[in-house]
C-alpha cells in the first residue's frame, strides 16, 4: 500500500511539473498601417466592405505556418487576439478610411437603409508566413455597385512580404502591411471607376 501511494505521488508530481512548463500563450493582431498614397476625390462616397471569407484551415485562433511538402504547421501557443476573418475585414476597411480620405467606409452587415456607391468583398486562398519568413496575402476580389448589374471590376491579387520566421509580431506586422497595400489597390480601382463614371450618373 505504501509502494501504491509512492507511485501515485510521483505521478502527480510529474503532472503537476508537466503543466507547469508549458509556454503561456501569446497573442497578436492585424493593424491598420496604410501609408501609401491617398487617391482624390473619393471622399463623398460610400464603399461598403466585406464580406471577405478566409479558409477554415487560417480562420481559426492559432497562428498558421506553411511547411514544406504541403505541410500546415499550427501554433496553439501563438494566437490571434480577435476571430480573423473579422478582423481582417476591418483593417481593410480603416485603411480604406485612410487611402480614399472617406469617413463613409462601412463594414458588412450595414443598415439595409444606406446605399453605397460601390461594394468590395474577396476571396482569401492564402494569408500566412512560412517556415522562411515569407508573408504571402492571395485573394480574388470584385468590385461591384448598387446601380449596375454585374462585376465592375474582379481580378486576383498576390502581395508578399518578409519577416523573422521565429518572431510572430513580425510576422502578424508583416501581414498587417499586406493588407494595407491591398487596400491601396482597391482605393485606386475606385478612383479608376468614378473617373470613367459619366457625369451626374452618381
């Protein structure tokens, strides 16, 4: 009985000691960072932004890190501050706020009574860093309005960054520029789209 007791003590203790040495989990988040050029004459309209889906192997709390031979490392130890796809969509839509100097930048779901001049929303195949620090944003994305039928504009976009593969701030700050220069690149789509508008048509 005694022996019994012993191994049971033991065991406890190297439970307890098993536990105790496991790394606290950190987390990180996406920021608005835009610092391009702000296109003109857009700050009258209303861009409605979102939704934007994310693949159910990145929109999840852990941080994600491509592998090689199509491996998906997960971090459970490295996690984002807020749900992803969410996130994403916002720090898309307050770079937008910056690049086109419009306060009229709303985020899906908007009241049913506000109508917007254009919407934008996407497709995210990819949107992580490797095991050799190499940020990589893909995502196939449409801009549309509420007065003409069908795609204004759609096309597929690549931005790529580096970043220190054992640092997750740099990588999360790394992907947060990502995001800012697909947000330039809608800005300037829209300029594009209210330059060739004819007059009076908004």
């Amino acid at each position: 009985m005694r022996f019994f007791r012993t191994i049971v003590a033991l065991s406890a203790a190297l439970l307890l000691t098993s536990c105790g040495s496991s790394p606290p989990s950190r987390f990180y988040s996406l920021d608005p960072v835009f610092q391009g050029p702000q296109v003109t004459d857009l700050g009258d309209l209303q861009i409605g932004c979102g939704p934007f889906e994310l693949p159910d192997r990145l929109d999840r709390p852990p941080i994600v890190i491509r592998g090689t031979r199509n491996e998906v490392i997960i971090d459970e130890f490295a996690r984002w501050a807020d749900d992803l796809g969410q996130r994403f969509q916002s720090v898309v839509a307050r770079n937008l706020v910056v690049a086109t100097g419009s306060g009229r930048i709303f985020e899906r779901p908007w009241r049913d009574e506000l109508k917007m001049d254009y919407l934008v929303s996407g497709k995210v195949d990819e949107f992580s860093a490797d095991t050799e620090g190499k940020v990589e944003l893909v995502v196939r994305w449409m801009i549309m309005d509420d007065k003409s039928p069908g795609i204004l504009e759609g096309r597929e976009s690549v931005y790529s960054e580096t970043a220190d593969p054992d640092d997750y701030g740099d990588i999360a700050a790394a992907m947060s520029r990502t995001v800012a220069s697909f947000a330039g690149d809608i800005a300037s789509e829209i300029e594009k789209l209210e330059a060739a508008r004819p007059q009076g048509a908004n």
